[in-house]
C-alpha cells in the first residue's frame, strides 16, 4: 500500500486546533480496522489533520503488524519527522520494514542532528547499511555527528547554520539571506567567524532587523557567544541552556572550528529525556518497557529484582539475629515494618530531592554542607514527631510503656539514618562517576531496612531480655 495523495509529504501538517489532542482507543479501533481491510481512504481521512508527533504516537499505541502495515501505507511518504519522535524499539520495527531505499530517502530530508539522533537509536548492522547508501553529503554529516560519544553536544550539532565575515555589513548580510536558498528551516542567531572559522560572536535576528544597512556585523555583534565544544556531556549543555536562557549555541572541534549550532527545541527533548530516565532509573525500569517483548521487557527488569532480593535476605539476616526475642514478645514482629516503612519513605523522599537537585545543578559543593546539615535537622524533626505518635499509639495498644519507648527510639534513630543515606548515597555515587538515579534507591533501601531493624531489635533485647 502506497499513501494517498492527500498525506504527501510537501502538505505540511499544522498543529490540532483543539487545545490538546488525545489518542482515544476509538481513534486507535478506526486506524487498526482500516489497515486491516485495507482501506487507504478511510486511512487517509483519519490521518491527515495529525501532527507528525500524534502520528508517531500512533505507532507506538498499535501492536506489531498493524506498525507493519501502517509503515507500508506511508512508504517513502513517510514523514521524516515521524521517525525522530518514535522510541526506540518501535523506531527499529519501523525501520526493518521499510526498504532501504524508502530509509534512505526518509533520513536524508532529516536535519544532520536529527539524522543522526534517528540512526544512533538503530541496530548497527542496518545503520552501517543505510548510512552507506546516503548521498556523500548528508552521510558524510551523518559520520561526523556518530563519532562523537554518545549524549555529547557532537551528536545534537546542526551542520547547517548561517555564517559571515564580521566586515560584511547588515545590509549586505540581509541581501545574503534573502537571495541564499539553502538556509536552515530554521534559525535564530547568525554567527561571525574570522577566516579559519572559528567563532568570534553572534548576532541575533532581532539586533539584525534594527540595525543600519551600512554597520557591519562585527560592531553589533555579541562578542560573548556561547559555545561548547563537540564532547560535551548533553546534560551539561541542557543545563547552560536553562540557566542562560539560550536560544542556540555554537558547537566547536578541539581546534575551535565551528561546527555547527544545537537549538532550543533538541535540548527541550534532552531535558525531558533526562528527567524521564532519572525518573524510570529511580524504579529499575525502562521508557521502551511499554514497547517491548515480554521476555525483553522481563530480561531489563529481573536484574533489578535480583539485587533488591539480596539486599532482601540481607535484612532478614538482621531479624534471624534477634529470633529469640521475638519468639518471647510478638508484639515486636507486629511492629518491625513500620519502622522499616517509615525509614524507607523518609529517605526516598531525600533521595528524590539530592537525585534531582544534583541533575539541576542546584546541589554543589559550595552548598553540601548547608544541604547536609539542613536534611539532618529536618529527619530529628520528623522522626520525633513519628516516635512520639507510634510511642503512644504503641504503649496503649499493647499497655506496655517499655515498648512505646523502644520503638520511639528506633523510630528517630532510622528517620536520621534514612535522611543522611538519602543524601549521602546519591553524593558518593556521583563522586565516584555512578549515576544516583540508577543505583541510589538500592542502597537507601538496604540502610533503612538493616538499621530499622537492627535499631528495633537490638533495643528490645537490651529492654526486654
């Protein structure tokens, strides 16, 4: 099946009038039994007014042969933005169907960053391939952007960006823009570059539009321009660009050359991917989980699974220490998991803040301390206030004062403990190059669940043997 004339490509999709368009099960029943009786009118009629976004969301929502089906409807039709929203697993599914020549010409509409943003996320052998049969151009581009390390400023870089010698004037820029036809689709700064180009300032479209014909670039320009070089971390850049409130940067190679610019809207992707794998990390899970198999989505899990059971069996050692003394009050295995529970919860709720002040760059060095200090105030806070409602709560359900008093104890001694692992664990990982979102809620688990316990039943036998 071939897309119906009315989706080309050259018909550009505008966003949905309704203020927030929703995927409905209803709309995903139409596309699924028009693919199947293959009716590429109806098919049409419900895809047209869809941004390329909605589209890619589309794919994502159907099972694998209908993603079969629909991909051979657009054929090398296909949108190109569509690839650059897909997630990964679904992205390679998509791609596998298409004939290489359709990838070839889908991809090589795509923006160098864009391109190489859809070829990163393909399995090698087919990306091998299909960057083989680019045009020398785009494929050259295509290589450079993969030969930086992946999540670099190298890989986001738009190879197609305005420069000028700062001795032009405006007037002469502006002839420049109207009259060049391979102009970015979009831009914001244009950037000055002396003659071995490397970048030396920047004008913004706005200082252009006001400024004489005759000035030349180089006396408005902005001398101060931002720019980074090539293998920089992603998240660093994201991060320049938050607290700078940038619009576009300059990228340069180790010799300072320029090599291309990384606008607002990629680094807008880069902070909602970096947040949601944060988030996700936190868990043990993936964002391709909902698209995978279920033996892969089971295999990224059960590794995860695997180290809570240790730290698991870890804990219940600490209780098999103190068996005989619950075995003599069995008020005390009724209360053990909330003490547990409640270290837990205090310190993922720590954790949860450092993980993301340290990803915000709101946690530094130079306000640790302060940050420590404060979190070890707040858990004393918290943690009398829980002992002193559990203490009571205890003491008159079980008439027996001793017992509020030891589980009060333990009650403040693990809410302290969790406080300072919840900040403590995701500090050291980062200091020793470990992401904390991926490994942090491992360990603040195990501290609160040991010392809880070990907190809990060591004082009862102290109290009660």
């Amino acid at each position: 099946m071939k897309m119906h004339d009315s989706m080309s490509k050259d018909n550009k999709r505008e966003l949905p009038h309704q203020d927030v368009f929703e995927i409905t099960a209803d709309l995903i029943g139409e596309i699924s039994d028009a693919l199947e009786t293959g009716d590429t009118a109806r098919l049409g009629h419900l895809l047209k007014p869809l941004h390329s976004a909605d589209i890619a969301s589309i794919f994502e929502h159907l099972g694998e042969d209908d993603r079969r089906h629909l991909t051979a409807y657009f054929g090398p039709e296909l949108d190109p933005e569509i690839l650059t929203e897909l997630d990964d697993t679904v992205l390679d599914q998509v791609i596998r169907k298409m004939d290489d020549k359709d990838v070839v010409e889908v991809i090589s509409q795509l923006e160098s960053d864009d391109a190489v943003d859809v070829l990163e996320d393909i399995d090698e052998p087919d990306r091998e391939r299909i960057i083989a049969a680019m045009p020398d151009e785009e494929r050259l581009a295509v290589e450079e952007g993969l030969s930086y390390p992946e999540d670099s400023a190298g890989r986001m870089v738009q190879k197609n960006i305005i420069t000028v010698p700062g001795v032009w004037s405006v007037g002469q820029v502006m002839h420049f823009l109207h009259t060049e036809e391979d102009l970015p689709t979009e831009f914001y700064e244009i950037f000055i570059v002396d003659p071995l180009y490397h970048p030396i300032g920047m004008v913004s479209l706005s200082q252009l539009v006001r400024a004489d014909d005759q000035v030349q670039v180089r006396d408005i320009m902005d001398s101060e321009a931002h720019v980074v070089p090539a293998d920089m971390d992603q998240e660093e850049v994201a991060h320049m660009f938050r607290q700078y409130d940038l619009t576009s940067m300059g990228v340069v190679d180790k010799n300072g050359r320029l090599l291309g610019v990384i606008t607002v809207d990629d680094v807008v992707d880069v902070i909602d991917e970096e947040a949601e794998e944060d988030i996700l990390r936190l868990a043990g899970v993936q964002e391709n989980d909902i698209t995978e198999s279920i033996m892969e989505a089971s295999k990224n899990r059960i590794v995860w699974l695997l180290v809570n059971l240790a730290t698991a069996v870890l804990a219940s050692m600490v209780i098999s220490m103190f068996d005989a003394t619950i075995e003599q009050m069995v008020a005390l295995a009724v209360l053990m998991p909330i003490v547990a529970s409640m270290g837990g919860n205090a310190g993922t709720q720590t954790m949860t803040v450092t993980v993301r002040s340290l990803a915000t760059r709101d946690l530094t060095p130079s306000n640790v301390r302060r940050v420590i200090g404060k979190e070890f105030a707040i858990s004393i806070l918290n943690g009398a206030v829980m002992a002193l409602i559990i203490g009571m709560l205890s003491m008159a359900y079980f008439k027996n004062p001793m017992l509020g008093a030891v589980i009060a104890a333990a009650m403040i001694i693990n809410m302290v403990m969790a406080g300072l692992a919840g900040i403590l664990i995701p500090l050291g990982l980062e200091k020793m190059d470990v992401d904390p979102a991926l490994a942090s809620s491992i360990f603040v688990t195990t501290i609160t669940d040991v010392i809880g316990f070990f907190a809990f039943l060591g004082l009862a036998s102290l109290a009660f043997m």
